[in-house]
C-alpha cells in the first residue's frame, strides 16, 4: 500500500469552506513531482475531497489569536490534511 496525502487550507473551519491554499504529495511514484503545483484547487471544498474518496486524518486546532492581534498577517490556519491508500504492483 502506498499512500497520498492531501493538505487543504480552507477560509474558515468548516470542512465545506472554500479551498485557499492546497498541496498535494504522491507517494505512490505514479507522478513527478510528487506534490501538486496546480493553478486550479483540486477541490472546492474539504466536503468535496471527502465525497471522492479522500480520508480526513487531522486538522489544525483552533486557537483564538491573542487580544490586540486580531488582524496580524500569520500562517493559514484552517489547514485539514487527507489521506488516500492505493496498492502498488
């Protein structure tokens, strides 16, 4: 078994918000690079991802940002990471 992950970011935390940031690693060799450089998210939406197939295996904790740093630029924060589990011949 080889596996393929899959790491969206979304707007907010729920699970069927817009996809803004993604990267995608094949570890399965069928593709080079093994990560996605595409223009075009591959999903919508987490939900989406879940629908075809991808398994949900963790997502950020949600921490409040601290008083007074309510509107500092920082690090995608919604970020949901999925798996898929193909077998190699």
């Amino acid at each position: 078994m080889r596996q393929q992950v899959l790491v969206l970011y979304l707007a907010t935390s729920a699970l069927d918000s817009e996809v803004v940031g993604w990267s995608r690693y094949d570890g399965t060799g069928s593709t080079k690079p093994t990560t996605g450089d595409d223009d075009e998210p591959p999903y919508g939406s987490g939900v989406a991802a879940l629908e075809d197939g991808w398994r949900l295996f963790q997502a950020s904790q949600l921490i409040p940002p601290q008083s007074g740093h309510e509107y500092d630029t920082s690090f995608l924060k919604h970020e949901f990471f999925f798996e898929k589990l193909h077998e190699v011949s």
